[in-house]
C-alpha cells in the first residue's frame, strides 16, 4: 500500500482530516527504502495530511541519513530504562544536536524494575512472556541476577524515601535524561494509574542519582546503538 493510501485510511478511521504524528519503523536495514519512504511522509507532511513525523527504534546511522535528507523528524520511539541504557551511546547527544526528542518505551522492563522481583530466587521466576524472556537476557548481560537485585535493593531505598515503589523510580530515571521528551507506559487496571501519576509528585535528588549510578557502573553497560542487539546484532 502506498504511503498516501495509508495514511488516508488511518485519516478516515479516526474520523479526522489530520493525523498529530506518524511513527515509522523500518525493521530490515539491508532492505533499501527508509529514506525514500520517509520523504514520502515528509511531502505528506506538507500536503497537511500530518503534523509531524516520528520514528521508531532507528539507529544514529540511520536517522541521521534521513535528517540530512530533509525529513522534518521530531521524535525516536526508543527502548530506554536502567538496564537498557543504550540510547546513551550516541543517540542522546545525535538528538540533542538535532532537537529531536527521545520517547522511551520498556523503561520498568517489562515489570522486572518493580518491587514483584525484589529479593526473589531466580528460580521462581517465571518467564512466560516474551518482555520477560528478553528482559532475563539483558539482566545476564549486564551483570547477572546478584547485581540486578543490588540495582533493586537501590530503586527501594531511594523509593521509600520519597514514598513510591521501584517502578517509579525506575520510570522517573529515564524520564529525567537528557533529549527525553515523556516516556510510554501501560495501565492494565486503575491502580496503575494511579502509580503513573504518582511520578508526578517527586524529583530525584543528586544523592539519588549518585546511588543509582553507583551499582550502573559496577554492571557491564551495553555499547551498541538503539536496537540493534533485536536486529541480530550484538549488545556490546
């Protein structure tokens, strides 16, 4: 389907002449294309069919090709939390250089970064999801299962303190770095919202961040760009 014709029956279902922003993902890099269809949705852009045009998961490579093209992006869907800080190689200071606004998704992990996984026997875990399968991976690579309940031990600390749980904490880290715009997060029940908003309600102080950075750099930090390790990369 042509770009135009998607973007017409997005317009049509919504029931609205304009659509606010497109997000773009491309997933197979060795396929040719991204830049061109980019262009395409910047000239859609300029018919008024869209506001703004946003990407998802692309690389610093990548994405500055298709800025140095012309196309207007103003946002990178990525994958950011304490256990993947890969946006901090690169991406953040391409986006900053740029004013591109960073959109972080996965930042409590697919529930790992919550009090559900403090001081539990890996054993007991179960991993039934894909999240789960992929976040249990990252916590092996970034320093296994010993450090990873270090880094929880830390979030509670700091959460009590200001009376919010792990996730909070975990969300309120990456929705503080630089370049980042807000941050995507679910709500499966009311309770969640609840939780959501309570982000709201407290800052992390230097005191915070030096714990927190403190058990980071005693893991194994990742050094490949946004998403690559999910495209058959590496993770360091």
């Amino acid at each position: 389907m042509k770009s135009w014709q998607a973007i017409d029956n997005s317009r049509s279902n919504l029931g609205i002449d304009v659509l606010d922003s497109v997000q773009f993902y491309w997933h197979d890099y060795n396929i040719p294309g991204y830049v061109e269809a980019s262009l395409h949705l910047a000239d859609l852009k300029s018919s008024g069919a869209l506001n703004a045009i946003g990407v998802t998961n692309f690389d610093v490579v990548r994405l500055s090709e298709m800025v140095d093209a012309g196309v207007p992006i103003v946002s990178n869907q990525v994958q950011y939390s304490l256990l993947d800080t890969r946006p901090e190689n690169g991406m953040v200071d391409y986006c900053r250089s740029q004013n591109i606004l960073l959109l972080p998704y996965g930042t409590v992990a697919g529930g790992f970064l919550s009090n559900k996984f403090l001081d539990v026997n890996p054993r007991e875990v179960q991993i039934n999801t894909y999240s789960l399968s992929k976040y249990a991976s990252v916590i092996n690579q970034r320093g296994g299962w010993d450090w990873f309940q270090a880094l929880l031990h830390t979030l509670d600390e700091i959460g009590k303190k200001h009376g919010v749980g792990i996730a909070e904490v975990a969300s309120k880290w990456v929705l503080d770095r630089p370049a980042v715009g807000g941050i995507i997060v679910g709500a499966r029940n009311a309770n969640h919202v609840k939780q959501h908003l309570s982000l709201f309600t407290f800052d992390l102080d230097a005191e915070d961040n030096v714990a927190i950075e403190g058990v980071l750099g005693q893991g194994i930090r990742p050094s490949s760009d946004v998403y690559t390790w999910e495209r058959g990369g590496g993770w360091a």
